[in-house]
C-alpha cells in the first residue's frame, strides 16, 4: 500500500507544521482606536462557523479523468469545508476535503478512528481498499481523510511534472497554482492539524460521532496526529472546548516534531548503517561485516558522484528483504553489495526510472509536500548537535555520501523556488502530554524513521509505549507479515488501558537475518 512505500518520504524526510500568521497592525500606548488582530481562538470559533460537512456519493469524487469507485464496506462520503487558512478565516477563500468511511467489518462496533497518511502529499481514499482486511476496523469506523492539497480534496496539489526537481517545471507548477489563487503558505501540518479539529466537531455535529475517536498516524501521520492533540490541549486550555476529543493516539513509524527531516538526514542514515552491520553479524552463513563495508566503499569509489545519493537511497530500499528475488527487484543487502559494478549501473537506472516516473492519475502531491517541507524542515536546527557515532566505523567514501545524504524532492533549489515562510519556532518543539494513552509501533528495518526516534517520542508522553517487531520495514499497520504487532494495535484501540498490558511474546520471538 502507497503509506509503506511513496508517500512516506524515501530516504530522510518529513516535518511538523504551523500556520503562517498575519501580524495585526501596531499601535502605540493610548492608541484606543487601533483594532487589536483577532486571538486564536476567535480565529477558530469564525472558522468553525464556516466550515460545513456535506454527504457526497461517494463516486462523485474526480481527480483528472479518474472517479472514485469505492470498495463494498465504504458506505458513505463527505466533503468538509473550511478556511484555507485559520489565520485568516474571514478573507472567504475556502478547500474542501474529501472524506470517506470506512465501516467496522461486523455489528458490534466499539470506537472510532481517523486515519492520518504519510507524506506529506500522500492521498488515501483512494486506497481505500487496503483497510478490507486490517484487524483494527473489526469493531472500528475508520474515518479516511484526503488531507488539504492532496487526493480527491481541492485544489489538489500536484505537479503535471511529477516530482521533478527541475528548475523550469517546478516554476511552472508553482506559477500556475498561484495564478488560481492557491496561497502556498495556508498548506502546511498547523492548518491540516485544525482540519481534523474541525471534521471531529462537524461529525460530532451530525450525529455520526458519539464519542473521542482514536487517531492512528503512519509515518508523517504521526508527526500530524501529535500536532492535532498539541492543538487540541490548546483549545481546551482556552477555554473552547471542555476535553479533548482524542481517546488514544497510535503512531506507527514515528516522525518527532522536534526532529529536522532534512538536516538530521545524515544522523538516521548512519542509524541504518548501523543497523545493516548488526543483521550482518547476526546472519555469519552469509554475511561478513568487513566484507560487507568493503563492498560498499567499491561501489560509491567506482560510481560517479551524480549516482551516489540515487545508489544510498537503492541500498536502504533493499534492507528490508531477507531473501533475493531478483525477478521481484528484491535483493538482500549482502547480495546486493556482491554484484559488479555494472549490474549495479543498471539497477540504478531501473530505479531512478521508478522514481521519476509520472502517473497519468496524480498519486504525489508534491507540491503540498514542499509547501510543509520548505515552511516547516528549512531554516530550523538540526536536533542532533553531534554526529552519530556509527560514522567512525566507515571509510571516509562512504562517510562523504551519508554527510550530504538528503532527500532528493525537496532540495535548497526546489524550496528556493516554493518561496513559502518559515513556519513559528513552536514547530520545532516537541509536544509533552500525561494523560492520552499513546502506542507507538515500529519495524527494526525501518530506514526512513530509526528506531532511536520511537524512543525519543515515547519520553514526550508519559502515558506511553514502544512495540518494535525486529523482521518489518516502515509503517507496520500495513505490513503482510505484521500479525503480532497488529494483533497488538487491536488490542490497545479496543481498550486503551490495556496498553502496558499487552502480551508482546510473539513479537520478540521475531528476528531479521539475511538467508543468502
């Protein structure tokens, strides 16, 4: 499914959010007739007032030349309207986002749950589907949402290019979102926070939520599932709301708010050079370490340097295979790091071409990604000040290409040319709550989040838990192999407080070698 694979940012990035705020008119001492700017509370109180759900067939949603064509246990469908920005609800611009439910697969429903996708610009209605067999929506509504600028919402954020860096296109693309009055900066992870406000109000409002509904994030849905509850404890500590609407919180390949996806790029990397090293030590049958190092080091020595972050980004995406299927385009990191530097060659072309590839339907929002990447990762400090210390135990090749590792959509030129604002300080700062319980599940070949980040997140909430099951990759809700720990999740989002209670015997029977 597109949460474990496209939409949860390849290599090394993510972010965390923020509206971008107007500044209110200055006025000196004894300037009585100056008009204060309206306080964030005010702000969303005219915001809700705006805001409307309406039932839609669900069909009835359209991206380019292609329709809806829901699944059988996906009944019932809306669009929510609201202000393009919460700063500025007033100024009578307005997106709608495309909702659709997914029903609990028997009679003897117990909660509800909002599902945050990956990304950001990762869609979701459409891949609707994927929720048939998933364990959780046994005795669950599952509430999907086409966040703001992607999927089926409007406007839909995508560029006719792709996700081309290229300077020209991305021009192009921005030009022609502004020339329909798109403001870039209302589209960042504040303002998609609020949407998920907003929708839990209105379909509180409706009758179709009776009570707190569970959020389960996967990927960059963790980073904004922990800015709905920050935003949500907000409201409540103004006054607008008596308690917050969240039951539970399940962040599934956790991205910290405090973490800066770009700069912090090369400290996970060695993380997961790190991990490579202990699988290979563990599999002794068909792994040497040294050997392994070696390989590595040959490959970056005898590829060109416009390879190299295409090459680092190809040996991460195989860490998750125990066996080579090279007809699957599956190899193990041992057997991969075997082949000559030609084959090497051509499976980098293969995967560049992956890459680039454009859809005829959108399935990247990117220019809803670099609206929340260039606002919310550029310009704010990296949170690690040191580097990793796995980096010493690597050859001075290898330690040049994870030094300038980052994420090849969202370079300086492409943000350059976003020209969005730098998001507020707040967004750069972890959230600390005591009281919502909070499952956090994670894969041991996770590339793209390290397991050290799961760590971190879990001292943020004191009502928290780590479950790490060693043989699975990113996003662990959806893995085809993730039976415990999804048995695990079940468990929690039926009842809450059974979170540290929760019999983890078949996940740490679970290890990860190579087997050839």
């Amino acid at each position: 499914m597109r949460s474990t694979v496209k939409y949860v940012l390849t290599l090394v990035t993510f972010s965390s959010l923020v509206a971008c705020g107007g500044s209110g008119g200055g006025a000196g001492p004894g300037d009585s007739g100056a008009k204060k700017p309206p306080s964030p509370f005010e702000n969303f109180t005219s915001a809700l007032a705006i805001s409307h759900l309406d039932s839609i067939t669900c069909s009835d949603f359209k991206l380019k030349t292609s329709s809806f064509t829901p699944p059988d246990f996906v009944k019932q469908c809306w669009t929510l309207t609201v202000p393009e920005d919460y700063v500025k609800p007033k100024n009578g611009k307005t997106i709608k986002l495309a909702i659709a439910k997914a029903n609990s697969a028997n009679n003897n429903k117990k909660g509800t749950i909002a599902f945050l996708q990956g990304g950001p610009g990762g869609n979701i209605v459409i891949d609707s589907e994927g929720f048939e067999t998933l364990s959780i929506r046994d005795e669950n509504d599952i509430y999907l949402v086409d966040q703001r600028g992607t999927g089926y919402s409007t406007p839909a954020l995508y560029c006719e290019s792709g996700t081309s860096t290229d300077e020209e296109k991305l021009k192009r693309c921005k030009s022609d979102f502004e020339n329909n009055d798109v403001d870039f900066n209302a589209f960042n992870s504040k303002n998609n926070a609020l949407d998920f406000i907003v929708l839990r109000k209105k379909l509180e409002d409706a009758g179709e939520l009776k009570d707190k509904w569970t959020l389960v994030g996967a990927s960059y849905g963790t980073r904004l599932a922990i800015t709905v509850l920050r935003e949500e404890d907000r409201l409540t500590n103004q006054g607008f709301q008596t308690e917050s609407g969240i039951k539970a919180m399940v962040l599934d390949g956790v991205f910290p708010i405090q973490i800066n996806g770009v700069d912090d790029a090369k400290w996970a990397n060695y993380e997961n050079l790190k991990r490579i090293i202990e699988v290979c030590d563990r599999s002794p049958l068909v792994c040497d370490s040294d050997t392994l190092k070696s390989q590595i080091q040959s490959h970056i020595i005898d590829l060109p340097k416009e390879d190299h972050q295409y090459y680092l980004s190809l040996l991460l995406y195989f860490i998750e295979y125990e066996r080579t299927e090279k007809e699957e385009f599956r190899y193990t990191i041992p057997s991969f790091a075997k082949l000559p530097i030609s084959e090497v060659k051509i499976l980098l072309e293969v995967y560049e071409d992956f890459l680039n590839e454009v859809e005829d339907i959108p399935d990247d929002f990117y220019a809803m990604g670099l609206s929340v990447i260039c606002a919310e990762e550029y310009g704010f400090p990296p949170y690690y000040e040191k580097m990793n210390t796995e980096r010493a135990n690597w050859a001075s090749e290898v330690q040049q290409v994870i030094d300038n590792s980052f994420h090849m959509e969202f370079t300086p030129t492409a943000c350059k040319i976003w020209d969005v604002k730098k998001s507020a300080d707040e967004e750069a700062l972890a959230v600390n709550n005591d009281t919502v319980p909070v499952l956090i599940t994670q894969g041991g070949n996770d590339y793209q989040t390290p397991l050290a980040w799961g760590n971190l997140v879990k001292k943020d909430f004191a009502n928290s838990r780590v479950i790490t099951d060693d043989t699975l990759d990113h996003v662990v809700l959806f893995s085809d192999n993730g039976d415990c720990i999804q048995q695990n999740i079940k468990t929690f989002v039926g009842d809450p407080s059974k979170l540290n209670d929760l019999d983890v015997t078949c996940v740490n029977n679970r290890t990860f070698i190579y087997k050839d």
